[in-house]
C-alpha cells in the first residue's frame, strides 16, 4: 500500500492502515523526540501523543507526495516535545550575551560515529539542546525559534552559541585523552 492509499485509510478511521503508517514512521519519530527529551519513557510517551495528535487532525492532511507525511509527523512531534519541555520547565534560558569561540580540532569530529555526536548532544543542558536541535538539525530560523520558545531572536543565537562552545569543550576534553 502507497503513503496515498494510507493517508486515505486512515482518514477512513482503517485501524490496519494507521498501524501501517505508524510502524512506518515511530522508529525516526521515536529518535526524533530522544534528541530534545532525554528520557526513553518520556521520547516515548511524546511519540505517542504526538501520532494521537496526528491521526485526531489527519482529516485536515492533504498529501504533497512522498516526504509529505514525514515533515508533518516531525512537526508534530517537534511540538509535543517542546510542550513537554515548557510543562516541566526545562527550558532555561539565560540572558544575551555570546559566549567566546573556543578553538577546536574539527579533524576530531570526522572520527565520530553519529552514536557518539547524539551523545555529545543529548548531554547539553536543555535549553541549549533544545536551540542546537531546532536550528542546527530542524532547520528552524532564529525568528521562528524566538516565536516558538518566547524568546528574543538574540536570545536563541546566544544560546545557540553557548551550545556550541559547550560541544567544542566537551571535545576538546575527548582530545586531551586521546
């Protein structure tokens, strides 16, 4: 069955069809929502409310083609983890003021497997892995970032650069032992 025949199922309420879509998409949802929550238990329960969220308003999907179903599953969950992270107000954000580049070998990086750059990311504080996520990963602007948290748009580039002075540190550590 094509995304078009599932998408049309599930708007048909077709339990099979929406069992489809969802074995089709939790795997990268599930690791999606573990990159803003570091919980397994709480990525997990985002997934779901999320693919809740997603099959209560699939009436209003119209289906652009193949990438269609994914961007607005992402979305959503991206949504659900940030109302996750406000709820439990784990979101803190410091005021502007940019933190100092710190040099770093970027040969260092290119060693990495994605296991260990997920690692390096899911131990920042969540405020600033909440910021490098939307940006650096979601391609989210600074302004729709300020809009989406409530902050100033120089606010989420500080934080994004203190996220990144953070990585380079915590690399610059891994160097040193190595």
């Amino acid at each position: 069955m094509d995304e078009q025949q599932l998408i049309n199922g599930c708007k048909k309420g077709d339990r099979k069809c929406q069992k489809q879509l969802f074995d089709l998409y939790s795997d990268g949802t599930l690791l999606l929502c573990m990159r803003y929550v570091k919980q397994q238990a709480d990525a997990e329960e985002m997934m779901l409310n999320g693919f809740l969220k997603f099959f209560n308003s699939i009436g209003r999907f119209v289906y652009g083609g193949k990438g269609s179903i994914g961007g607005w599953l992402k979305k959503i969950m991206v949504n659900e983890c940030l109302m996750f992270l406000r709820n439990r107000n784990e979101i803190k954000i410091v005021e502007e003021s940019y933190a100092a580049e710190v040099p770093m070998n970027e040969h260092l990086i290119d060693t990495m497997n994605a296991e260990e750059i997920y690692k390096l990311v899911i131990a920042l504080p969540a405020g600033y892995r909440t910021i490098f996520n939307l940006f650096v990963i979601e391609g989210y602007s600074h302004k729709e970032i300020a809009s989406e948290l409530g902050i100033s748009e120089g606010t989420s580039k500080s934080q994004l650069n203190k996220a990144r002075v953070m990585l380079q540190k915590i690399l610059q550590k891994m160097e040193s032992y190595l």
